[in-house]
C-alpha cells in the first residue's frame, strides 16, 4: 500500500515538474518571437546615420530598435524590428547624442539657429531618434532560457521513450486497474432464482477451499468459466458470491479497461493483472462485460482493431500459460456470447458456460423475498402474486419494482410498503411514471380512451391472449395512454395460435379508431411496429408460414457489422417477395379479426371511453363487469367504492405510522429518563413527572386517532416481546447457518481423511 502511494507522489511531482517546463518554454518562444532579427552594433550605426531608426530602448547590453518605417509606436517596446548588443555604455549614448546633436541647424560660426521660442531648429525633414535608457543588468531567467531550452528537450525526450519501452510502465499507463476484493460479503443465499447455476458454481469453490480432493482423483477443474444471460439476471452477483463462499481474493476488472489510447498498453494491463493474480493464488480474475475485448478477431471494418486484438491475444496466451490446477479461476460475463471468439470459448480457456436465463415464478418469488429482507412489508402484500405480476423481469428489475414501491411510501409518510406501492412500482418499472400534470385536450383524452378500449376488449375476448390488469388514459412515459396485461404462466413455448391472437390485439387500438372516429391517428405506430415483428419472425425463422414451409431464412440472430456486413442474404429476391407478402396476410388476418369482433362490441367500447372519462383508469374487476353487460352507472359506483377503500387504507397506514413514530419517541424518552434516573442525574419524582407526561401526551394522540382506552405500558410490553421474537428468529436462523457451514466443514474434514488413509494403505 505504502508503495502505491509512493509511485502515486512520484507521478503528481514529474507531472507539476512537466507543466513547469513546458510553461518555460511558451515564455522563451513567444518571447523569442518579439526579437524580429539581430544586427551587429556596426550595423546599427550605419542605421542611425542613414536616418532609418526612429526610437531605441535599451535594456541592459541590449538596444531595442523601432525603424521609421517599422511597427507602432504604441507597440513598442513589446513589438520591435530589430535589435543589437553593446558593450560600452558611453560609447552608446555618446553615439546617440551626437547623432541627434548633428541634426540641428547651425550658423557660419558654428551656432545654432534658434527660434522666436529660444528652441534649437532641426534640420529639414530631420527626425531625432527618441531613447530610453534602463542600464539594469539582465535577468537570469533570459540568461539561461537557451540552456532550459535543451534540458526540456532531454527531459521530454526521455519521458517518451520510457512510455514506449516494454520495460516499463510508462507513468501506470500499463498497469492494472482490476479492483481487489480481499473477502467478498455476498453469499449463495443472496442469490436468488439460479439454483442449477449456483450448483454449477460450487464445484469450483470446493476446488478453492480444498483443491487435493480433485487433484488426487485426476480430475482438471475448469480454468475459465464463462457466465451468459440476458442483462440484470445476476451474472456479477454470482460471480462476488464465489468469491464470498470459497473465501479468496478476487480481482474485479471489465473488458473496457484493459482498451487504451496508447498501443500496447491492453496487452501490458492483461500480463499485469495474471501476475498479481499468480501472487495472490488461489483468487478469482473476474472480467465483466468480456465481449469488449473479447470480440473475433478480423472482425474490424477498414483494417480491424489491432489493440483490441493484441489485448485480445494476450488474454489468451494468459489464460493457456498457466500452470494446471495454479489456483486462479477465471470468470467472466457477457450477454452477447456469439461475438466472441472462438478461442477464446475452448476447452483449456473457457472450459464451461454456464446460462443464467430469466426467473421463472418460483425464482421470481425467492428473489422478492431476498430484496424485502430489508423492507418493512405490509399484511396485505402477497409475494406470490408479485412474482405472477413481474413475469418476464429479471432480478435487477424485481429490485428496482421494491426499491420504487419503498420510495413511493416514504414520499407518502409511511413505514410499510403496501400492495397499492408494490403495483404501481411495477407500473412505473414497466411503462415510466405517470404524467398527471400534463395539458391534455379532450379530443387527445377521446381518441386515446377509444384506443385502449380496442385493446382491452380483443384481449379479453380471444382466449389466447393475456389478462387484462389494469385500462388507464393516464400518459406514462412515452404513451398517451395504457392497457396493462400479463400472463399468469411462465410460458417457454409460445403457440402460433397465441402469437397471432397477440397480433389481433396489439392491432385492436388502430381498429378502434377506424370504427368509432371514421378516421386514423399516429397513436398505432408502436403496436404495429410490434405486430410486424413478430408476424415476421413467425415467417422467416419460426417456420409458421403454409406457403414457405419449415424454412429458416437466417433472420435470428442479432448482427453483428464487423463479421456480418458483406453476408449475401441466404435467399433470392423472389422468396424475399413471397415473405413480404405471408408477412402483410398475416396483418390483414388480424386486422380483419379485429375488426369483426369490435363491430360486435361497440356498446362495450362507447362504455369503456365513457369511464375512462370521467374515472381515468378501470381496473381488472370493473372492466369484466363492463364487459359481462354490467351498467356504466354500476361500474363507476365500484370504482369510486375501490378508491374510498384504498384511500381509507392509505389514512389508516398514515394513521399507524404516525402512533409508531410517537410512540417511539416516548418509549425512547422514558428509556433516557430512567438511565438518567439510575445514575443519579435525575431524582424518582422526575422520573415520575416524565412518565406521567409521557401518558397524557399518548392519550391525546389516541384522542386525535380515534383511540380510547388504550394502556401505553401494555402497548411497550408488546412491542418489547416482538422485538425480542424477531431478535430469536434471527438468532436462530443464524446458529441454523453456523451448524450447517461447521457440518460441511467437517464432512470435507472427513473426506479428507478418507483420502490421506487410502494413500497410506496404497503405500
């Protein structure tokens, strides 16, 4: 450590030491630049005689020259035209004096012709030579400039080269910037909703706490393992867990890192970080984000990267040269594993992968328990219908729904976090949060009603289609308006017959419009976008065309430019016609369905853009009224019923956040009187005093709530007994974990043993 802080001062001073010397020289050249040429001191007399020179200024042992014809006379001194050295002062001004003396008209007798002023008259067309004289001796700075000059050349000269050299570092530039975790905090319990993945991954901790149980049977543990999966499912986590369980240093550092201005310096940072990791073995090298250096090579567009690919070639060497079973196991993670190159995913190098996919409903529910550990959850909150809510999300997502419902109720006053805040956090992860205050005209708000009403109506009509939740005209981020579905199932096949019922739905909003308005608006552009994706795919990569049949037309990978870019399209120009053309019947299909089904719906959808309305938002149970024939009279008087409700419930939470912050006040209170009490600060009729205004001030609140008769001894004796049942669960679950880690110890205490017997009975 000491070291780093010493090669950290060393580079501050030669960085000030630099800036110093380079602000030297700008002074000396711009100084040079004001000195427009030199002339011997013979050469400047002969141009005082023949009348050239109009003024001097002489400093030191140097004469500053401006010529008649030269530059400004408000410019001068800073600005010259020429300049000369001297080395007798008297010889100087004698010189200038009788030049200037010479100038003046004279008599027959030799005396000078004065004026009705008494002045002496110059000659005609005479000019005197106006000087200044400073015969201080030069600064020290202008004396050793010109050495200065050549000093930083060598300095700078010097700099380069070491910057350049293999040997060295060149200021850190080559240096690591990997950050060492010593002992990560993070658990395989704090990872949720991956368990075939943390079963992958324990092989490898086992490896790092007891590396002779493989080496004895023969067995190679994998050197590199390669986590791959969509982004937020947890790939880093899983990677500080490792490192966590198996209790070694881990190296953190992403692909971006290792790319620099300088050529040479990835390949340097690469042999830096194996070498430190060697040192500190057995550890963990975790490079996230690995496609950034690990991309195929040959892969650039004019030329290709040849940093990028050294770094790259480097890597490779690293991970291939060390020795078998050294200890140091390699993470990484991307989520474009197609990109790399394959030497880099080979047996030897990335020995595994390991595929961290989306939680399903049961891992979605381990996850939310994990992020509410923390989170004071009301009774009403039921987790498994939040892991029914947020399918398709990954683990960071589910945390950012938790994280938002927390801020949602600490924003209201609240100390739990209710169902209504986890809902509209997973609304506000979804679609953005809500606009209430933007200016919208009743046209906008008619044709957006009308819109989500075509939604709503084919989703709950065709049966493959997901349930509605939730039908609002409230903008949320970039939509006017919304119509919230999920699917209850975690599907991982998805039939055609859904696919094209989605189609019809996603194609209902336009519908709508073309019904009941008899013209169109722009409001459709991202539902038909969306519809034409997936009918495309449905035609070239799902094989779901009649016409075209099982063909896969190469349209299901992403691109990638720098190996795709001159790829000929696998297919004539005529198949690309005919899939256009199984694309477009695809959309008319549905667009007709849609059409037909909201024909026979119209009444449901003037009552739907009439609640919509006036109420704004019609959720699950109201809108399947509406839609079973119910009255808009009846649908507003249960949706104005849930509103009362949910506002009495969020006055009743307000109401008991506000009893358990007083009351914490005044069990806290109570607690410092009686501490001040036992140690004689206070007397026990202040003691008593305090108490009694603790009671009065909780019976007044209770008056203010809406409570009577309430003992607040009764109510500090409760909350003592939670208090103390929580702190025993705790307790108890941690001596839980403390006899399983000792059970597992001794297990690989026995196995161990097992093994030395068995080596000494072969012997």
């Amino acid at each position: 450590m000491e070291k780093k802080k010493n090669n950290s001062w060393k580079s501050i001073i030669f960085f000030i030491i630099g800036v110093v010397l380079v602000a030297l020289l700008v002074y000396w050249v711009m100084s040079s630049n004001n000195r427009d040429r030199e002339v011997s001191y013979t050469e400047f007399q002969q141009m005082v005689t023949s009348g050239e020179v109009a003024e001097i200024d002489v400093y030191g042992y140097t004469v500053r020259i401006r010529l008649v014809d030269g530059v400004a006379d408000s410019r001068f001194p800073n600005n010259i035209d020429a300049y000369c050295s001297f080395m007798s002062v008297d010889e100087l001004t004698n010189f200038i004096d009788s030049y200037n003396d010479s100038l003046y008209q004279r008599d027959d007798q030799g005396d000078y012709v004065l004026d009705e002023s008494g002045n002496k008259v110059l000659k005609e067309g005479a000019v005197l030579i106006e000087a200044s004289y400073s015969y201080e001796s030069q600064s020290w700075l202008s004396n050793i400039l010109p050495i200065l000059n050549i000093i930083i050349v060598v300095i700078i000269g010097i700099i380069l080269f070491k910057a350049m050299s293999g040997n060295s570092k060149g200021f850190g530039f080559g240096k690591s910037k990997a950050r060492l975790v010593v002992s990560s905090n993070v658990k395989f319990s704090d990872v949720a909703g991956a368990e075939e993945e943390k079963q992958e991954l324990r092989e490898i901790v086992e490896f790092l706490k007891n590396p002779s149980r493989f080496t004895e049977l023969g067995a190679r543990i994998p050197k590199g393992v390669l986590l791959v999966g969509p982004p937020g499912t947890g790939k880093t986590l899983l990677a500080k867990a490792v490192a966590g369980e198996s209790k070694v240093p881990f190296f953190s550092i992403s692909g971006s890192d290792f790319v620099e201005l300088y050529v040479g310096v990835g390949a340097s940072r690469v042999r830096d970080l194996f070498e430190g990791a060697k040192a500190s073995a057995p550890c963990i090298v975790f490079i996230d984000e690995i496609d950034a250096v690990g991309r195929q090579r040959g892969a650039g567009m004019g030329g290709g990267n040849d940093e990028r690919e050294q770094t790259l070639n480097q890597l490779l060497v690293e991970m291939d040269g060390f020795e078998t079973n050294s200890g140091i196991i390699v993470l990484a993670a991307t989520n474009r594993a197609d990109v790399l190159d394959p030497a880099l995913t080979r047996p030897g190098r990335f020995d595994r992968q390991i595929y961290v996919h989306l939680p399903d409903v049961k891992g979605r529910e381990e996850i939310i328990k994990v992020h509410a550990r923390n989170k004071p959850l009301s009774e009403d909150v039921d987790i498994k219908r939040i892991a029914r809510l947020t399918s398709g999300l990954a683990g960071a997502d589910i945390e950012n729904v938790l994280n938002e419902a927390a801020l949602l109720t600490a924003r209201d006053g609240r100390y739990k976090i209710t169902m209504i805040d986890i809902q509209e956090g997973i609304n506000k992860v979804l679609m953005g949060p809500k606009k209430v205050s933007r200016v919208i005209t009743e046209q906008d708000r008619r044709i957006t009603a009308i819109h989500e009403a075509g939604h709503a109506i084919i989703a709950e009509t065709l049966p493959n289609c997901d349930n509605v939740q939730e039908i609002s005209v409230i903008p949320r981020g970039n939509a006017g308006g919304y119509t919230l579905t999920f699917d209850e199932k975690d599907r991982t096949h998805m039939p055609k017959q859904k696919l094209l019922d989605s189609i019809t739905m996603m194609l209902g909003g336009r519908t709508a419009e073309e019904l009941m308005l008899e013209d169109i608006t722009t409001g459709a552009s991202n539902d038909i976008e969306r519809a034409t994706k997936i009918a495309r795919k449905m035609v070239a990569e799902w094989g779901m065309s009649d016409s075209l049949g099982l063909i896969s037309f190469g349209e299901g990978e992403e691109i990638f430019v720098g190996r795709d870019y001159q790829r000929q399209v696998p297919y004539s120009q005529e198949l690309a016609c005919k899939i256009d053309k199984e694309v477009k019947a695809i959309i008319d299909n549905a667009h007709l369905q849609a059409k037909k089904i909201l024909e026979s719906k119209k009444d449901v959808i003037e009552k739907v853009e009439k609640i919509l309305l006036d109420k704004e938002t019609i959720y699950k149970e109201e809108f399947e009224m509406l839609f079973n024939g119910a009255s808009v009279e009846d649908v507003e008087i249960a949706i104005d019923k849930k509103e009362q409700e949910k506002r009495e419930y969020q006055e009743k939470a307000k109401r008991e956040a506000l009893e358990e912050k007083k009351t914490r006040e005044i069990k806290a209170r109570i607690e410092n009187a009686e501490a001040l009490a036992r140690v004689g600060v206070i007397t026990k009729q202040d003691l008593e005093n305090i108490k009694k205004e603790a009671e009065k001030e909780f019976a007044e609140l209770n008056k203010m709530l809406g409570k009577e008769d309430i003992d607040l001894n009764e109510i500090l004796k409760n909350k003592e007994k939670i208090a103390k049942s929580e702190e025993n669960k705790v307790s108890e679950a941690e001596i839980k974990d403390e006899k399983m880690d000792s059970e597992v110890e001794e297990n690989v205490k026995e196995s161990n043993k097992d093994n030395s017997d068995e080596g000494d009975n072969q012997k």
